[in-house]
C-alpha cells in the first residue's frame, strides 16, 4: 500500500520504517524538516508540507497521524480536512481522547472522508518490529487499511476493529490506566528488593521472573533490561514523564461512579515522583523510557515544568 504518516517522531517514524521494510511505499511528513529529510535514507518519501503530501497519494488516500494529542492532531486535522477527496481516510494514531475523536469523525464526515481513530500499543519497540492497533470507526473505512494494520502488528491478532467511532482511542487509554497500575507494581517491587539484607543479582532474578513465573511479561523484561543499563539508581531523578491521557480515563470512571483504586493510586505516584530520593520513582522513570521512549532525567538536571 501506498499510503502517507504525518509525525515522524517516536512512533511515526519506526512504523514508517516498517512499513517499508515490509514493501509499502511511504510518503513522510514532519514539520521538522531536517527530520522528514534524514528519513529519506530509510525509503521514506519526504513531503514539504501536507499539501505536498496528498499530491504525492493517489485516492483514495490513506493518511496516518502520529502527532501529540490535543492542539497538534487538531492542527492537523483542520488543515488536512479540505486537502483530501470524499472517499479518503484519516486515522489518527496519537492517543487522543475518544470524544475528540468522534468529534474529529464528525468533522471528516461533513466531506465524506472516513477518520479512523487508531489505538497504537507497544511503544518505540512495536512500532519497529510489530505493534498492537485497537481501531473505532466505520468497518468499511477499517476494512481498506486492514491489512496495513494487521502487516505492522506483532501478528494477525494485533489489529483490532474496536467498534464505532471513539472506542479505538477508549480502549487504548484503558489499556494505559492498566499500563500504569502494572509499571507501579513492578517499580514497587524493585525497591522492596533494593531495600532488603540480601545481596540479590536484581537483573538475574527478573530474568528468572521471566521464565515461567505467575508475572512474567514484557515489563518485568524491560525492567531487567533498564536495571543492567542503570545498576546505580544514584545520578537518576524521580522525575517521571507524565502525558496526562490516564487522568481522562480516572475523571470518565469517576463520572460514573467505577472505583479504580489502582489505577488512582499509580496516577498519584506518578504525580508524587517529583524531585523526592525514592528508588520506585527511578524504577518508573526507567521503565516508561523502555517501553515508550520517555526521557530519563539525571538528579543533576534542572527540570523545566
């Protein structure tokens, strides 16, 4: 398929490459131009401007958003709107909130274009070698990018049709409040270890959590891996990268009266790992760098909030 990305950050831009390792052709945009242009030794195509990019797409079009969610995907999609043809398909790969996203079907649908609202798991490492896609939106619009999505996922399970406009991005930001309840857990148990008589070889032991064990996962994975990368928690600062998608999952659920004390209590950590020397804060730190590429900062930085 040949089909066009927008946002060749992170996520955008290890999908693309995929993709064309895969044998799709891709039509790349960044408004960082250095960026769209470093991209074009990997077989992306680069576009100057989204304008440029949809005449570079022949209709019916195909158009991914990998862009930060609130004003950047709203940017993009006031702009993109009277670029495309009646027939054409938006799908938005950020992790938008699931009203804007029917909102921004509505938009599209007033020009007969489809919006796809896609949501995209597996951090950096998905995106590169296989992800997960839960997708709301009209079937027949998911039915033409199918099979993109099923070739970019980690298998043929990994693409999934949610249901109707909305619930692609739901889904994904249950999945993030699941996300930090299980990152919380394992950062807890990690400074348990820390804090006990014996010497244990942390790194050797979640490896062997990873073999057989009731919580075997890629996290406990990932842990380990940051653990060999960073054995000294020492220079490391609690401060924790927070994109706030899981706050909208806690204020819908409290709306409607579901308890979520998990879900809360990791969301308050989160907020808590703030310039404090707590070793479950680093673990976190660590590990949201692992899985989805978010800065680790040093205790002898100056951060900017």
């Amino acid at each position: 398929m040949r089909f066009g990305v927008i946002g060749l950050g992170k996520m955008g831009a290890n999908l693309a490459r995929q993709a064309v390792e895969k044998g799709h052709q891709v039509v790349g945009y960044d408004p960082r131009e250095k960026t769209t242009s470093d991209l074009a030794k990997d077989g992306i195509e680069p576009a100057t401007s989204l304008a440029d990019m949809v005449s570079k797409l022949r209709a019916p079009r195909v158009i991914f958003a990998y862009v930060p969610h609130g004003d950047a995907t709203e940017s993009v999609c006031q702009e993109l709107q009277p670029l495309l043809s009646a027939g054409d398909i938006v799908a938005d790969g950020g992790n938008s909130h699931w009203a804007d996203s029917q909102r921004r079907h509505a938009f599209f649908a007033e020009a007969s274009i489809w919006f796809l609202d896609v949501g995209t798991s597996g951090g950096v490492s998905g995106a590169r070698h296989g992800a997960c896609f839960m997708v709301g939106g009209d079937p027949q619009a998911y039915e033409v990018v199918a099979p993109l999505l099923k070739d970019l996922a980690v298998d043929e399970d990994g693409a999934f049709f949610a249901g109707p406009s909305g619930s692609g991005h739901f889904s994904k930001l249950v999945h993030n409040a699941i996300e930090f309840g299980m990152v919380q857990a394992i950062a807890e148990g990690v400074e348990l270890l820390q804090h006990s008589n014996f010497k244990l070889d942390l790194v050797g032991l979640l490896n062997n959590w990873m073999h057989g064990s009731v919580i075997r996962s890629w996290l406990v994975e990932l842990m380990g891996k940051a653990l060999a990368e960073h054995p000294d928690f020492g220079d490391l600062s609690t401060y924790v990268e927070d994109t706030g998608e899981v706050k909208w999952v806690l204020d819908w659920a409290l709306k409607q009266d579901i308890p979520l004390p998990v879900t809360s209590a990791s969301q308050t950590a989160l907020m808590e790992y703030r310039n404090l020397e707590w070793p479950a804060a680093k673990a976190v730190a660590l590990l949201r760098n692992q899985y989805g590429g978010h800065p680790v900062h040093l205790a002898s930085e100056r951060i900017r909030r």
